[in-house]
C-alpha cells in the first residue's frame, strides 16, 4: 500500500515537469505580451526594447523557461502586471485560494448528496416516472451550458429572494478565524449549492447504471440462493460493488474544482482562484495566468494519485498488484 | 412408501417476454429421494436452469408465471411469499452454479460469504468462524485459516467451485442442486469437484439435482436421468437403462452426439438444428422431431399426448415416434443447419 503510494508520488515528478513545459507554451502562444496594453502607445520602440530586456523576453525560449522554473521552485511565480498590479503572485493567490476551497469542498460533497440521492431512486424505480423525471432532469442540465443555470439561481436568491448575499467571500482579516470562517460558509454555500445542484450528470448515469448491472450479477443470485432478503442483497452486496468505481472518481473532482469554479465565482461574484483565472485571462495577466494553470495541473496529477490510492484502498483486486 | 425429497407436477414457466408470456417449461414432472442423483440433460436452451430457479423460487415473480406443484419434504413451494421462500433457500436446499467467479462476491471475504450463509438464518449461530473453517475442511481445502481471509479474486476456479460447495452445504440442505457446476472448470479439477460432489452427497445422504450437457458426468455421478427438450422431459429411466437402452430420438441422438464416445479419425456427430425459441414451441407436438430431416411431414406434425408412456422398469418416453426411429446414415457426420 505504501510502496504503492510512493511509487504514485514519484511517477509525479516528471509528470509535473511535463505539465510545466505543455503551460509555458501555451503562456508563449498567446497573442501580445505582459507589457501589452500597459504601455503608452506612444512610447518610444527603444524603451519598449528596453523594458523587454529588463523583463527577460529577448531571450531564446529554453532560457526563459529554465528562468522561469527556477524562480517557480523557489517559490517565485513573479509579480502580477494586471490583476493586483504590483502583488506578488504567490500572495495574489493565497488570498483567494481559501475561498475556493472552501466552495469546492461543499459543491463536491453536495455534488455527491445529490447525485448518489438521485441514483438510488432512480435505480429502485428503473423505468418508472420518477427515474425517468431523473433522467430527463440530468440530460437538461448536462446540456445546457452551467452558467446559465448560475444567472437563474443568482436572480433567484440574491435579488428576487435575498436570503443569500451578493458578493464577496466574507473573509475579514480584522475578525477573529473563526468569524471569517462561518461568515466566508454563508458567502460559499449558494455558488457551491448550485454547483453541486447543476453537477450530477456524470455521476448519476454512472452510478445509475452501475447499480442495475450489480443487481444482475450472478454473485447476487448466490446470496439470494442463500436466503438473503432482497434488502439485505441490495445493502451488504451490490451497494458496495456499485460504489466502488465511483468511491475512485472522488479523487478525480478535484481536478474539476477549478474549472467548476470559473464560471461560478465569476457570476456570483466571489472573488476565488476561478474568479481570478477569468479576471487574469481578460486582462492578459501572463504570469497569474500560468501560475493558475501550474496549480491546476498541480491539482489534476494530485487528483489521478488520490484516485489511484482510493481504488487501491477499497478494492481488494488492486490491492494485492 | 417414504415421502419423495422433491416432487414436481405439472410444472409449467411462462416468462414476460416483450409484454407477451412465453411458455419455457410445459408440465414438467420429475421427483428426486433421498439420497439420489438425479441428472438433468439436455441443450442449451431447453429449460434446465429454468427449472432449478422454480425450485428455489428465484425467478423474478413481475415478469414469470410458474404454475403446477413443487413439494419439498411434503410442502408446497408454488405460491410461497417472499418471505417463506427466503427462510427456505440455503436451509433444505443448496445450490452451486455454473461459473464460480461471478458466482461469488468480488468485494467479500471467503469466510465472510460462507458465514453469511449461516447467519442469514439464525443471528446467534455459535462460533461461526470455527464453522466456516470446518466447512472449508469438508470442501477439501487444506489451508482454510489463510483462505477464509482472502477474496475470491486469489483463489483457482476449484478453489472457487469448492468454496461455493461449502457455501451451498452451510446448512445441511437435504437437497443440492448443482447447475452445470464442473462447465467452466478445465478437466482435471472437473473430476476433482465431482468426486467431491460424490463424496458429499452419500455422507450426508443428500438428493442431488444435477444438470449438466455433459453425458460422461451423467454417467459417472447420476441414479437416474430425465432428458428434457424445449421445456418438457421427454425421457426418465435408470442411468444403466437409460445409456443402454435409449428410446426417444431426442435422447439417442445425444448420446449419438457425445465426444468422449468419439475415437480419433472419426467425425463427431451433430444434431442439425438448434432448441426452437420460446414463441416457436407448440407443446402439443413432439418438438425435437422437426430436428430430422428425413422423417414424414405427418410424424413430425403429430400431436403427441404430455404424459409418458412407461417402456420398462422405471423407465418413460413421451410419444410414439421413438418406435419406427432409425438414423438416416446419408446424413450421419454432416452438420446441417
Ligand atoms: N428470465 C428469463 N426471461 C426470458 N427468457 C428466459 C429467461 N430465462 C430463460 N429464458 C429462456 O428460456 C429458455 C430456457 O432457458 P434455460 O436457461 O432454462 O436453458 P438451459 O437448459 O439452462 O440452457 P443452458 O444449457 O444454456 O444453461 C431459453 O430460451 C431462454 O432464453
Ligand atoms: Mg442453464
């Protein structure tokens, strides 16, 4: 189980160089550049070049990359020119990195509540109206784009029915943690709730169909020839064997956290690390840009060795290799 | 005369098939005593399973029709509740399955699986564990301590087909019935299962019910044989009687078609044709007879009584038409289809 996991942590190393590379070029790919916009359009072509120099962009491209990772490891992501002009990277997103975990965790547990709610009935009634309410339910809001449903619900509870706030985290430095940390749930709850409410698809289909193979699974005739009770079978037998390929997706939403949050934190106006993305990409902010996206391939590699170690952990078959 | 351990009337299964019930089973009667082995043949298709599941009422009681009478020990199984039928399975009955992978739980401990088995019945049965691994001995399994703790995934198929057998035998059951328990195993560990199987059933003087498509278990493991054919039996004798003297087409023409009789160089005969589907079966004719080419449209098309006619010393033959039967030998070895 260990070695499992150490050998995880290690395959990560190099995936994580590869990720850096794949983001740096991507950065180099975009139109213009970190001075674009910023600078008089007047300005004399020899300042510019000079600024470029200063900046270190004249050079050839391996060099950059090797300046730019080695400041990375030294915890350096540089300096922002856009989004908070002058803050560092790094306390950029150490402000906003709370809210969205916050948000995340609650839209992924509710993402869950939900979607494991809605399986299980839908299973029980296969076929019947209230498995085929669910099924319809889950193929709308797969397919309409998600912030759609984010205006909706934010007409809804914050200005038709105010009971959620409008903006904000309600993250106060000057309060005590714990008032910041209640006050920061009630801000976090109608973004992640709605999140987590729009969500469901991929869960639900999956472990919709997940649990009717189970029930027709020939170990389930065996603990029927037992004497088992139709009850007993569904909860000592096929809940857990219907679970399990899904327990290993946990892993996986963290991966989709941020993206989740792009949208979401833009429209409800809650200043996170998605709201940051979104406010960076706008206004060209190269270097929060790819410090996001290093966190966000930072936390897909995470998410696959969480998986991995999930599966490993509840099913015997992996256990053993 | 003793009481039969298994007595089976009129037994017909209708299965919902496309909001239509087609009939599986047609007035199938076969009773078992205590202590014999009565083995079910026949081909794909023609009902086996299907009958085992009406015994341990396992079918899936929205979509069958299962009518007629099964007794066990003098009591009616047609028309239990749920309920009576749980309290009953895997107490006076057992049953091993075909494929003993899928058969268990992936996510289970063996140990677990067979313990359950007890428990299911009476909550406070003392010192499971040391029963689990007394039932693991009687299985043949030598290392049953190491074994109860590891899932199904870490054992041969023997190992697997033995731990079923010991799932299947927890309570003493007076009857077993093993589906085709030694198909998916390879040759060696068959005969291997089968003694145990053996073994097991004249210790605890167990009626078995075993079906199989495979006539040198028949004849190494049975009493007495009962060939069915699209959802009616169509011949019952002794095994010695039944393999020396067979009567209808149908059972003849098994016999005809079993590999192990095949010596090198000679071609394998083959019925043409396959069990006709569920929606083709006119229970009034004797179905098997459109299987040969060569007889009389007027033979084939006959309608043919249900009961058995008796043809000797236990021994049954639904129909007439096994009189005048004799295979054609322009046909014999050719696979027609
Ligand atoms: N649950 C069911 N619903 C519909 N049809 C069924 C069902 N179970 C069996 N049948 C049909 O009933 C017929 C008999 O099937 P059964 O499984 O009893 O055959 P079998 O003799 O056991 O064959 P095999 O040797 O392949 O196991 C087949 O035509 C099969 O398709
Ligand atoms: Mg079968």
């Amino acid at each position: 189980m260990w070695r499992t996991i150490l050998r995880r942590v290690l395959i990560m190393i190099p995936q994580l160089f590869l990720v850096s590379i794949l983001i740096f070029m991507l950065a180099q790919l975009m139109p213009g550049d970190p001075f674009y916009g910023n600078l008089n359009p007047n300005s004399d072509p020899a300042t510019i070049a000079r600024m470029r120099h200063a900046a270190g962009l004249d050079q050839p491209l391996y060099q950059q990359y090797i300046h730019w990772i080695d400041r990375v490891f030294h915890g350096d992501l540089g300096t922002s020119y856009a989004v908070n002009k002058g803050w560092t990277v790094t306390r950029i997103i150490a402000s906003r990195l709370w809210p969205t975990i916050s948000m995340g965790i609650i839209a992924a547990i509710l993402t869950y509540v939900f979607a494991i709610s809605e399986a299980l009935l839908s299973a029980r009634h296969e076929n019947k109206t209230i498995d085929r309410i669910l099924m319809v339910w889950n193929t709308i809001t797969s397919a309409v784009p998600s912030f759609v449903f984010y205006f909706l619900m934010m007409i809804l509870f914050v200005y038709l029915i105010p009971i959620f706030p409008a903006s904000g985290t309600g993250i106060d430095d000057s309060q005590s943690f714990t008032t910041s940390f209640f006050s920061n749930l009630r801000y976090a709850f109608l973004p992640a709730f709605t999140i987590a409410l729009f969500s469901t698809n991929s869960i639900f289909q999956y472990l919709r169909s997940n649990l009717l193979d189970q029930q027709a699974q020939d170990y389930v005739r065996t603990a029927r020839a037992k004497g088992v009770t139709i009850k007993d079978v569904f909860r000592k037998h096929i809940l857990r064997n219907a679970f399990l390929p899904i327990a290993s997706g946990i892993g996986y939403s963290i991966t989709g956290v941020l993206g989740g949050a792009m949208f979401a934190e833009t429209i409800f106006g809650y200043p996170g690390i998605g709201a940051l993305f979104v406010q960076a990409l706008t206004s060209r902010d190269y270097t929060v840009i790819t410090a996001v996206m290093l966190l966000q391939g930072f936390l897909a590699l995470l998410g696959g060795l969480l998986s991995d170690v999930i599966s490993a952990w509840v099913d015997p078959r992996i256990r053993v290799k | 005369m003793a009481e039969k351990l298994l007595d089976a009337q009129d037994v017909s299964v209708e299965f919902k098939i496309a909001g239509e019930y087609q009939k599986a089973l047609h007035k199938v009667n076969l009773s078992i005593n205590h202590g014999e082995v009565l083995a079910l043949v026949g081909e794909s298709g023609s009902g086996k399973s299907t009958f085992a599941m009406s015994v341990m009422g396992l079918h899936n009681p929205d979509q069958t029709k299962v009518t007629g009478s099964i007794k066990l020990n003098g009591n009616e199984l047609i028309g239990l509740t749920e309920r009576q039928f749980d309290q009953y399975r895997g107490v006076s009955v057992g049953m091993i399955f075909q494929d003993p992978l899928s058969s268990l739980n992936p996510l289970m401990k063996i140990g677990d699986q067979i313990a359950e088995a007890m428990t299911v019945h009476d909550k406070h049965t003392q010192q499971v564990s040391n029963r689990v691994l007394g039932l693991l001995d009687d299985v043949g399994i030598v290392d049953a301590k190491r074994v109860a703790q590891q899932y199904p995934h870490a054992l041969s198929g023997g190992m697997r087909q033995r731990v079923m057998i010991a799932i299947a035998l927890a309570n003493e059951p007076d009857l077993i019935i093993a589906d085709e328990p030694t198909t998916a195993l390879d040759v060696t560990i068959q005969a291997q299962i089968l003694d145990l199987i053996k073994e097991i059933q004249q210790k605890k003087n167990a009626g078995i019910l075993l079906i199989t498509h495979d006539l040198g278990v028949v004849a190494e493991m049975a009493d007495t044989v009962a060939v069915m054919y699209a959802g009616q039996i169509v011949e019952k004798a002794g095994v010695e009687e039944l393999f020396n003297h067979p009567k209808h087409p149908y059972t003849r023409s098994l016999l005809r078609a079993d590999p192990s009789d095949v010596k090198p160089g000679e071609t394998l005969y083959a019925i043409p044709g396959t069990v006709p589907a569920l929606k083709d079966m006119d229970h009034n004719k004797d179905l098997f007879l459109q299987r040969v080419p060569w007889l009389d449209e007027s033979v084939v098309n006959a309608n043919v009584k249900d009961e058995l006619q008796q043809v000797g010393d236990h021994h049954y033959v639904r129909g007439t038409a096994w009189q005048n039967f004799e295979f054609n030998d322009v046909t014999e070895g050719e696979n027609q289809v």
